[in-house]
C-alpha cells in the first residue's frame, strides 16, 4: 500500500481556506501566491549564499572581454569571473580547456608509441629506457605548467 504524500502546495491551499470543492479560479489564484512565495524564498536563499554585481563597460572593453571570452571557449560572465579571481591570486588563466586535454592525448600518444617501439626491439635497450626517462619528464613539466601555471609574480 502506498503512503499519500502531501505536497506543499496542498498544505498551502488547505492553510488558505481552499478545498477540492472550490472553485477553480480560486485555486489558480491560490496557487499563483503559493509559486510566489516559493520564488521568493529562494531568491532570499539564494542572495544569502551568492552575490551579484552590475557592471558597465564601454563598446571598446565589451569587445576585448568578448575576444578573450572566444579564446577561453567560456561565456562572457564566466570569463569576467575567471579573470577577477585569477588577478586577485596573481596566476594565469589557463586557455582552452580542450587544448590542454588533446595536448595531454598527445603526449600520453607519443608515450604509448615510444612503449611500443621499445618493446619491439626496435630501439636499442639503453637509448629506449633514456627516451622514455625524458619522456616522462616532458610529461610531467609540461602538463603540470598547463594545469598549475605559474603565479604571476614567478
């Protein structure tokens, strides 16, 4: 047997005075200060937890941001925010998430082909195991600047 859950909304209309038999109209309208209220309460949680700012810019600032916005693959606000953040910690804003991901394919590619010509013998043993050394490091310093780059001020 299934339990009745009572919605908020029913308990809403039944603290107005509202039952099933009323009509229609009255409903709606009961209804509409219910979605209301719900909306309001939300934009007051909402405003407690998150902030908003309004901001002017010139046709000539609108165009840098949108250029660089483009270039970052991100919308404008998002853009505005990335670069805020990033000033204030002093780091750089790190261009094009998928560039990073198919240069780290790339790399991981070049690692997995220079495996198999190793175990191919086709590279003699020393030389194999130095290039895959240097490799690896390439790896390594590579992704890490693309990941974490360096703070401004290094």
């Amino acid at each position: 047997m299934k339990r009745k859950t009572v919605s908020g909304l029913a308990t809403y209309l039944e603290s107005c005075g509202i039952s099933n038999a009323s009509s229609p109209e009255a409903i709606a309208r009961c209804r509409n200060m219910y979605l209301n209220e719900c909306k309001r309460r939300y934009k007051h949680e909402k405003s407690k937890r998150e902030h908003s700012f309004t901001v002017w810019f010139t046709n000539e600032e609108l165009a840098v941001i949108a250029e660089a916005s483009c270039a970052h693959e991100v919308s404008k606000t998002r853009y505005i925010q990335q670069a805020c953040l990033a000033y204030a910690k002093r780091k750089y804003l790190v261009i094009g998430r998928a560039e990073v991901a198919e240069i780290k394919q790339m790399l991981a590619l070049n690692h997995t082909d220079l495996l198999s010509l190793f175990d191919e013998n086709r590279l003699p043993y020393d030389m194999g195991i130095d290039v895959l050394r240097r490799m690896e490091c390439l790896e390594e310093k590579i992704l890490h600047q693309l990941l974490h780059p360096k703070l401004l001020e290094q």
